[in-house]
C-alpha cells in the first residue's frame, strides 16, 4: 500500500494533522513513512497476544475494511538514524505532536511506541461510537 492509500486510512480531521506533522518533519530532513494505519481487529488482537500492543481495540481499530477511520498511525524514518539523527527525531516528534495536539508514544513510560501517534479529540469509547466498528 502507498502513503496516500494509508492517509487515506485515517479519520478525515485526523488524517490533515498527520499531513502536517509529515511535513513538518520533512523540513527537519527526516523521510517519515507511514508503516501502519488503519488495523482490523482480528490483526490487532493478533498484536496484542504477541506482545506487540498493550490494547485489544484501540485507536487504529476505528472504521471498517470498507471506510476506514482511524484515529492512530505509526510513522518512522524511511532510513535507519544514528543515535544522534535518532535524539532529534524524537525531539521533532514530540513538539510536532504537542503543537498539533497529538498523543505521541514516545511519552509514555509505561510502553514505549516512539512511531505511534493518536488523537486527543476523543477518549477511545466517544471514538468508537463516534466512528465504529
């Protein structure tokens, strides 16, 4: 699947912040490249018994096959980083996600997901009545 077909992916308001967030670390050198969008919920229940999620639902879930919209993505560097390319990667993230008001994984403490980005607009329960399945 190409990067506009994974945009495509994404709730629509959702999807202009990821658009900008690219951007933005575009103008910082960076190739962002969208390894994960939209998720049925059998592969992420597939994520989770591996070990690879700490959710069995969650933000990437939201949508079907069909209409797709979800509301989390996994971006990394098309290239591999050094130590320090890595360091200002994720300073990039980080205030990239905080000016677009965005939950950025590599805050967390607890599971580390320094490629996971999700919207704050919603609690995962208003988005999946919002947004389904």
């Amino acid at each position: 699947m190409n990067q506009q077909e994974l945009l495509n992916q994404l709730q629509t308001n959702f999807r202009i912040k990821i658009t900008l967030l690219i951007q933005g670390l575009k103008m910082q050198g960076f190739a962002p490249h969208i390894i994960c969008a939209w998720r049925s919920e059998a592969d992420q229940l597939t994520a989770y018994k591996n070990k690879r999620s700490k959710v069995k639902f969650g933000f990437h879930n939201l949508g079907t096959e069909k209409r797709p919209r979800a509301l989390a993505v996994d971006i990394t560097n098309r290239e591999p980083l050094t130590n320090e390319e890595h360091e200002r990667w994720n300073a990039a993230c980080k205030r990239l996600a905080e000016n677009l008001d965005l939950t950025w994984g590599g805050n967390w403490p607890r599971f580390r997901d320094e490629a996971h980005f999700e919207t704050r607009a919603f609690t995962l329960r208003e988005a999946r009545r919002h947004f389904g399945p």
